[in-house]
C-alpha cells in the first residue's frame, strides 16, 4: 500500500521528531548529576533491587523446601501468571463494646474462661478472679476494712 505524498511528510516529520526526542535524551543522561540520569540511576536501582528480592525469596523457598524448582519454572513459563490473593470479606460488625483481636475473633469485654479459685475452690470467670482473690485471701482494701471492722467490734 503506497502512501500519499501529505502522509509520507507527516510520517517524516514525526520520525525527526522522535529522533531530535532520542537525541536529548541521550544528552540529558550523558551529563552525570542532571535530573534525567539522576532518575534513570534511580529507577536502575529500584528495579535492581526488585529482582535481587525476587530471586532471593525464590532462593530461600526452594531451599528450604517450601517451593519446588519446578514450580517455579512452570509459573515462569506462564508469564509468572499468579492469581492476585483475594481479598478478604471484612468481618460482621461487632456488637458495642466489644473488642476484636488481631485475627478479627469478637473478644469479650471481660475474660470468661473459669478458673478455679485456689482458696476456696469455687469457679470464678477470669475477668474477676483477681478481685475475687483479694477477698477470698483476705487480702486488699475491702478485705482490710472488714478486717479492722472486727477488730474495732472486738475492742468495744
Ligand atoms: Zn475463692
């Protein structure tokens, strides 16, 4: 298919534009501590820095066992085509007042596990077994006051 003499200039003009483009790039990057090369030597950097973590994450797995040589040249043939990893659905609201840990579980205000009060054997939820101990040892504030409740009582 031949060209018309108007789309052949055109087709010239855009050439010579590309070429005076490639011309000062090359220009601009020879002049060592100019924008252009400083961002080049920038990007160079980064992109290096990228392969060498890809290759010694892949290193390690096949190692250490986690992947195998052969899966990794069979996800290379395909383009390295891997599913991105799917999103998560976001957990269901949680009630208020209610605390989530940082694998999302509902964490109830207070401890609910039941532990057995070495005292006096009864079974009280986590969450309280610190006060419960304070009064069943005879220990703490209240336990004190009661204490020096008898002892007034005593002397009367
Ligand atoms: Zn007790």
């Amino acid at each position: 298919m031949a060209l018309k003499p108007s789309q052949l200039a055109f087709e010239k003009s855009l050439l010579e534009e590309r070429l005076r483009y490639v011309k000062r790039l090359k220009e601009d990057l020879e002049q060592e501590g100019g924008t252009t090369s400083q961002m080049v030597a920038a990007y160079t950097s980064i992109i290096d820095e990228i392969i060498s973590d890809v290759a010694l994450e892949v290193h390690r797995a096949v190692q250490t066992g986690v992947d195998d040589l052969a899966d990794v040249q069979h996800r290379l043939a395909n383009g390295g085509g891997s599913q991105p990893p799917a999103v998560p659905p976001l957990p269901p609201p949680v009630a208020k007042g209610s605390m989530i840990d940082v694998f999302g579980n509902v964490v109830p205000p207070i401890a609910l596990d039941q532990v057995a009060c070495p005292s006096c054997g009864r079974k009280v939820a986590a969450g309280r077994f610190a006060p419960h101990l304070e009064k069943c040892m005879g220990r703490g504030r209240q336990a004190s006051r009661n204490a020096n409740k008898r002892i007034s009582a005593m002397q009367d």
